[in-house]
C-alpha cells in the first residue's frame, strides 16, 4: 500500500534520521529543517542525477554556484523589492497572521470572519553586511538561485564560447519568510533549489518550452514519479508571474495535499537580461522593464549571422528540493503485510486501538483538533486492518498521542506483530537510495564471518560512489526489515558456506529473492 498520508512520511523521516526539526532541543524554528545521515544522502543522490542529466548528459549547458549574498541591487532591478509579497490579513479575533488567498476569508485558527484588509508583505529576509547596521549595509538572503544567473550570463558566456541556445544550471538554498510555513518540507523558510536558465534566440521560445517540459517530465520518470501522477498546469494569464509569457506548473498528487507545484517552467521573455542591462532603450526589448542606471554591463548575445546583438530569451525550469524529496518518498514508500498474522492477534489489536480511541474521544487534556485528527486517522486504520496495521505507528507519532495512557498498550499489542509480519519498503530507484549495499555477518561473534563483513563492505565502498554500509546489531530477518524501510536495494550476508568457498547471498529489496554469487562479483552484481 503506497503512502496514503503525509503523516507516515513525516513519521518515517522522523524514525529513521532523514529530517529532524531546525535546532530542536531549542524548540526548534518555524518552517526549517535539517536533514538527517540518510535524508542527506538521498537528497544529494536527488541533485546529482538532476546534475547527471541536466549538465553532464547534455551537450547545450554549463554549471554555476553563485553566492547567497548579493548587491542589493540585484533584487531591485529583478522586481522583487517591488513584487515579491504575499497577501497578508491578520484575524483581529485570535490575533494569527494568515496569507489571504490561503484562507477564504475565514480564520483557520478560529473561525472568524474578522479579518484585516490584506496588505502586501515582502518575503525576502534582510541582513546587515558588515560591522555597521545602517541604511545601506543591508543585503538580502536570495529568494531564488535564478537571479545568479542572470547577473552571471555576460561571465559565463565570455568565458566559454557557448552559442546560442545554451542554458546554465544552478543548485542552491534560497530562504522565503513564508508567512505560514507548513505541511513538512513542502512551504519553508529555508529550502533548496534546482533551477535552469535555458537562453534562446527571440522567436524560438515556445519551441523551447515545449521542449523542455518534455526533457523535464522524463526525468521526473526517471527517479521514480511517473507521468500519470503529475498533472500539467498551464497557469492561466492572470495568474502569471510578472515576467512570464506563459508558465506550466507540474502538480504532484501529494499523500494530504492533493495536487500542488513541484516544478514550475516559465518562459521569461528578455524580461531579466533586460533588466540587468544598461542602455535599455538600445536593446530593442519586448519585456516592460525599470530604467536601470546602475548596471555596468549590457547583457547581450552577438548572433554572428544576423551580425546584431540580441538579448536572449530564456526558458526556466525551476524545482524545489524538498518538495521533490517528498514525492520521491511518497511514490516510493510501501506497507506490505508479509504473511498473514494468526486472528487471535489481529483481534487483540483491535481491542487495543478501539480502547485508544475510546480514551481519545473521552480526554480532555487534548485540544479539539488533535482530538479529530487522532480520531480520524484512527477510525480509517481501524476499517482497514490488518492490512493498515503498520499505520499504528504513524499514528501514535501524531501530536496528543502520547498523552494517552492506552497508547503504550496498543504500542506494545501491535509492536510485535508488525514486526513480525509486516514490513516498510522504499521502492526507492537504486541511484537515489541512501545506501546502495548493507552487509551483514551471519553471527557477529564470529571472528571469522565479521572479519569477512567487513573486508567486503570495505572493497564494495572503495571507489564506488554510492554507500555501503555493515551491520551486525541484530538478528538477520530484523536487519533485512531495517534496510527495507529505508530504500537499501541489496542486502549481502556473509555465512558459513562464504568462509569455505567465498560466496555470499545477495537479497533484493523488492522481491526478497536471494542469490548465491562469488564475493568477489557483489560490485558488479549491484550496479558497480
Ligand atoms: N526562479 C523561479 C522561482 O523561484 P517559484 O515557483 O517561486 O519560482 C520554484 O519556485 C520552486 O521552488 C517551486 O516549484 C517549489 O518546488 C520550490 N519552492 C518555492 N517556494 C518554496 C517553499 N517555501 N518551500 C519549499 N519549496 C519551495
């Protein structure tokens, strides 16, 4: 069963160290995160095959890694000193702050319908570069990679001959101060970006974007999201970006959320080179753009066979990070019931979750809402057993849980039995796991078998540019259920029969196959 629920991700993420709330033991920082010893190993196997394919794989583009402070003048002639705000109303009732067209005129917190006038507020954070704080020392901390780029067109394309149409991609944090940040990974303060600024030749730009959008939802295939779980929205003109000509949004189906932008691919016009041009009135632009006075340079392309300069066009896809961390999981993540458990202990399961909910119905330590939520999430495991059994978990992670005494009696009813007879799966793809191999002695008191273990995970990682790892902290089926639950593809143990004639088994993660082969062909086996 794929995952149903932002929750069991959240749950998931929580469990095994792939995110942890920003500066927790502080009581943590509304809207960041840290990702964890696996979170960042799967989030920079996400970059570097969008690296792979988009810089490596292609003969048309360059890379950059501009810096997170710039002139502040930048953010000026971009536009986003002047646009770059959300709608903002406060509830005059319970004094929280909302973004207007997030709410429908209603106060979430409290219901009511006394609100502000929404006024605009600017998202980008400030701060002071150096030792005086006054007036014109402040910088921003960049809302988007994009503008790097731009600044660095003229740079790149004097420093590497690159003719029209090239692009140049970009990895980097950007910061927002989201005025309510929420649902995980997905709305942030701090995230990362993985942006293009795809340049062409006036007149070729929709050729281009069509392109693109193509090149885009192939690789979206090829980590794992599939085309029928993203949905194309061609953002109506009156929703555009003010320097858009035209924008398609790719809208994953998120467990929760429903469908919501991961990738956004716009076509900028010559809106931005414009913009950060002097001698616009030279430049023959089709964008509306502010007179600029301050920039140094015209960032413009020589087409050597119409012997003009042109300002180029350009074409952006634009993807987040985390956003794309979470649709990764979500299509990846599985609850499989392994064998089916014996009745007697289904029903005492069942005794247990009815006395839970019974007693989070009753409780009046737990706020309305967690109350509902615990509820509803309650009843839907409840109509779905067994097969929903591994959402106990999820469940008793949810905020309020712990406030139940019967939660450690249903804890301790279904722990074992999921255990038992169910497994978590990451049907993560093998080049995005966190760790690629896991090798395991069959006995970790045999100096033998450990000896043999750990030679081989050491010539398996040697040179190779995924992980491997060695485990010997429990039993071999409790190993294989770990490695499962967080997307290991192969799990190798070393027996007996490997110190007679130097073979080992190797156990898919998907089929729970196993194969014996020599040690000594385990690297290629996995992928090299
Ligand atoms: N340079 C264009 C640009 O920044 P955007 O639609 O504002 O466009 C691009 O952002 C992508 O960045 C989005 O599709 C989304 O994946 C990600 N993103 C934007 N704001 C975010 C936030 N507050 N938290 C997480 N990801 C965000």
């Amino acid at each position: 069963m794929p995952a149903t629920t932002l929750d069991q991700l959240v749950s998931l993420c929580k469990r095994r160290g792939f995110v942890f709330p920003s500066s927790e033991i502080y009581g943590g920082l509304q809207g960041v995160f840290d990702w964890g010893p696996l979170g960042v190993e799967l989030k920079n196997n996400i970059i570097a095959s969008w690296w792979r394919a988009n810089v490596y794989e292609r003969d048309d583009m360059e890379g950059l890694d501009a810096a997170i402070l710039m002139n502040r003048l930048t953010w000026r002639y971009s536009g986003h000193e002047e646009t770059f705000n959300d709608p903002l109303v406060d509830c005059r009732d319970c004094k929280s702050r909302w973004r207007a067209d997030h709410i429908k005129g209603r106060c979430p917190n409290c219901g009511s319908t006394n609100l502000t006038e929404p006024r605009p507020f600017n998202m980008m954070f400030k701060t002071a570069v150096g030792p005086v704080a006054d007036a014109d020392s402040f910088a921003y901390l960049r809302p988007e990679t994009a503008q790097g780029i731009f600044v660095n067109f003229g740079n790149v394309l004097a420093t590497s001959s690159r003719k029209l149409p090239f692009g140049i991609a970009q990895v980097g944090k950007a910061f927002r101060n989201e005025i309510n940040p929420r649902n995980f990974l997905f709305r942030v303060r701090e995230f990362e970006q993985m942006e293009i600024e795809y340049f062409v030749m006036p007149g070729t730009e929709d050729e281009w974007h069509q392109r693109w959008l193509d090149d885009r939802l192939a690789w979206w295939e090829s980590i794992g999201v599939p085309r029928e779980r993203i949905r194309m929205y061609d953002v109506p003109p009156d929703e555009l970006a003010h320097y858009s000509k035209r924008t398609f949004d790719l809208m994953y189906n998120y467990p929760t959320l429903g469908y919501e932008e991961v990738e956004g691919i716009a076509s900028r016009t010559d809106y931005d080179l414009g913009s950060h041009s002097r001698d616009q009135e030279t430049l023959n632009l089709t964008a509306r753009t502010n007179p600029n006075r301050d920039s140094t340079a015209r960032l413009t392309y020589y087409d050597p066979e119409s012997k003009r300069h042109v300002v180029p066009f350009v074409i952006e896809p634009s993807a987040g990070v985390g956003r794309c961390f979470l649709a990764v999981l979500a299509e990846a993540y599985d609850e499989q019931m392994v064998k089916a458990p014996p009745a007697e202990r289904i029903g005492a399961v069942t005794d247990a979750l009815d006395a839970f909910l019974k007693s989070v119905g009753r409780s009046e330590k737990l706020a309305p809402e967690t109350r509902d939520a615990l509820l509803e999430r309650g009843q839907a495991i409840r109509e779905g057993l067994p097969e929903t059994m591994p959402q106990i978990e999820t469940l008793l992670a949810m905020p309020g849980a712990d406030q139940i005494e019967l939660g450690k009696k249903l804890r301790g009813q279904a722990q074992g039995l999921i255990d038992e007879y169910f497994r978590t799966v990451l049907h993560l793809k093998p080049h995005l796991a966190p760790v690629r191999v896991a090798v395991f002695p069959l006995k970790r008191n045999h100096e033998g078998l450990v000896a043999m273990a750990r030679d081989l995970r050491r010539t398996i990682q040697t040179g190779s540019s995924f992980r491997t790892v060695y485990d010997d902290t429990g039993a071999i089926g409790r190993l294989y259920r770990r490695q499962d639950e967080i997307g290991t593809p192969y799990c190798v143990t070393v027996d007996f029969q490997s110190l007679e004639d130097g073979t080992v088994t190797v156990r898919d993660r998907d089929t729970m196959q196993q194969v014996r082969i020599p040690a000594s062909e385990v690297r290629a086996y996995v992928g090299g």
